[in-house]
C-alpha cells in the first residue's frame, strides 16, 4: 500500500505506476499493452486532436471493511462507451476488452486503491481516440483505447455537505453537456466556460437549463439533478442530458425504499417546491444542494447547509453497496480477485 494522504485527496490526477492500452488497426484490436509512461505519441493529423473524435468513460473501484476490492457496473460504462462509438462512429470495444483491461490496470496499481474508510477510490478514465491521420471530416481508420488510474476523494471538496450551484446565463453555455448518449471530451470543453463563470460566482458547479426555451433543468455540470418531494425521486427526461449511471441506479435504490420515483421535464419554476435537491454522478456520488443562484435575475433558491433524509439514506445505501457494507441486491458489484 502506498503511504498517500489518503483523506486529503482531491478530486484530481495523481500519477499511479501503470496504464494499458489496445490499438485499433486493419480492422481489429491488437495486443493489450502495458506502459509506464503517462504520454501518447500521436499523428498530427489525428482526428481526436482536429475534430474531436474521442470518449471517455469514468468509474471508481472501491476496496471494501471485508479488504475485497470492488467495481460498481463496469458493464454499464462498457455499454456506454459503445453508444459513444456510435455517435461518433468509432470502432467499438466489446465487453470482455473492456472488462480485461480494467480488471489489468487496477491489478497493476492496486497499492493505489485507497484504504477502507477514508472516503477515496480509485477512479479509473477509460478512453478512447482516434489515431488514423486525415484532413478531411471523416472517421479515422484507426484508434487507441488507453486506461489510467488516479487515486481521489471527494469531488465537491465539501464530501457530503450541501454545495451551491450557480445558473448560468445562456451567453456562457457554449453548448449542451450531454448530447444524448455520448459522453465526449468536445462538450467538456464547450463546458469550461459555463465551469469558469459558476466558480467565479463561488458555486461548485454549473446548472444548465434547456437550450431551447430556458425552461427545464438538464444538469449540473458533470453530474445529473434529482428533486424529492412528497416521498419521490425525480429526476429530469431530456434528450440533451448524459444518461448516468449513478442516477440510474438511485433510482432503483429509491424504489427498494419505498419512495416513489419519476423521470419527466422538470420546470425551473418547480424548482422551490423541491424539500431536497441534489446532483449524482461517479464523482459527484450524491452532492446534497444548500443554494442555487440564478446569475441572470439574482434569484436564490435555498435548501439549507444540511442534507436531506432522503438523499443521506440514499448516500448511505448506494456508498454502503460500493464498499460492501449493505447487501447488493442487484449484484451491481463485480469483486476484483487481484
Ligand atoms: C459522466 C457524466 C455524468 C455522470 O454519469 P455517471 O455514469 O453517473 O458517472 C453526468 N453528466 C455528464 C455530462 C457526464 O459526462
């Protein structure tokens, strides 16, 4: 086990010894390699530098009180990653590359994976670029799927204590985050600015509204927006948000429960009617809101600087799954034998 500031670690990247990687080329994926260097070398003319022709995924491995290590549903980022490729229409990567590379880089930096009951994980970035050299916009011929690990704590820096969010004025969206089902580095950087401006306003993170009308939440920054009231979890439908995983699976978590849950177009004007709100996603697990400041009226709507019942017994079941601390029910985690 390394000897890290296990409890202080930031949301960020911090070098573990190895990464692997597979080459896509001739029509089919070649050898997994393993490599202690943190840099690629790349054509000049690929397509994941000109047109972004690029995804990535991001997952945590979680060793547990029993000392077993965990991953929550590598499949479904697999599954993710796949709809990504055809969006963007790059070469897929099936279920068993997936998994076997995840299961070897993890391995490979398993003195990275944090202690029991500090808080952090070992998140691990898949991703996966487009390599083939071309000018004109068409898809490369050939790819690169790399994995890296990064020990991190929380995402918000608060843990679980509630942040505030700010929402942007449309002049600072440069476009929607999650376009359907694509989880791609372009709408990241479409995203800086939104980032920037919450930041700048002292708010964790961005809330981005619809951008057609402004009327309907979509997301908060990285992460997805749920609202309980009434006993329900709800959860926004919208075709410009990032299926997460996380959300998902809180919702089925909020159905063992008992609460009930729904999946619709939330109105921004509905938001004060909310008793707790919050933001999930890998990183941001579940981020209780306290405030969400509207940049372009000055409108501030408060939950208050405790969270909720309902999102602390959902925090508790969801990170008490991860760690093996409450049964999985769904077998959401596969255990890791390394
Ligand atoms: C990755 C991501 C999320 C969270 O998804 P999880 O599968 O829960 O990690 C939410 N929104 C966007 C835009 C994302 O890229």
């Amino acid at each position: 086990m390394q000897d890290l500031k296990w409890s202080e670690l930031p949301f960020g990247y911090v070098r573990t010894p190895y990464n692997v990687r597979c080459k896509y080329k001739n029509g089919k994926w070649g050898e997994i390699e393993v490599s202690d260097s943190e840099y690629v070398n790349i054509h000049i003319a690929a397509t994941c530098l000109h047109y972004g022709q690029e995804a990535f995924e991001g997952l945590k491995t979680y060793r547990g009180k029993d000392g077993k290590v965990r991953i929550f549903r590598w499949d479904e980022n697999a599954k993710r990653l796949q709809s990504s490729s055809e969006g963007i229409l790059m070469a897929k990567v099936d279920d068993k590359l997936f998994f076997e590379m995840t299961k070897k880089v993890v391995d490979l930096n398993k003195d990275f994976i944090p202690p029991y009951g500090t808080g952090a994980s070992l998140y691990i970035r898949p991703l996966l670029i487009g390599t083939g050299a071309e000018v004109g916009v068409k898809p490369a011929d050939e790819y690169e799927f790399i994995i890296f690990t990064t020990p991190v704590g929380p995402y918000f820096k608060e843990g679980f204590k509630p942040v505030n969010i700010a929402i942007i004025k449309d002049s600072d969206r440069a476009a929607p985050l999650g376009t359907g089902l694509i989880k791609i580095g372009g709408n990241y950087a479409a995203s800086l600015r939104g980032v920037k401006r919450a930041h700048d306003a002292g708010c964790g993170s961005p809330m981005y509204l619809d951008c057609v009308n402004r009327k309907f939440i979509d997301e908060i920054g990285a992460a997805n927006f749920f609202g309980i009231k009434n006993n329900t979890y709800i959860t926004p439908k919208s075709s410009s948000i990032l299926p997460s995983i996380t959300n998902k699976s809180i919702e089925e978590l909020a159905q063992l429960l008992g609460y009930k849950t729904e999946r619709r177009p939330i109105e921004l004007t509905e938001l004060e009617t909310f008793e707790e709100v919050g933001a999930c996603g890998t990183a941001a697990v579940i981020s209780p809101i306290g405030k969400i400041i509207d940049l372009e009226t000055n409108k501030i709507y408060d939950f208050g600087d405790k969270p909720g019942p309902v999102s602390t017994k959902l925090y508790e079941t969801l990170v008490g799954i991860q760690y093996g601390e409450v049964e999985d029910t769904f077998n959401w985690c596969t255990i890791l034998d390394i």
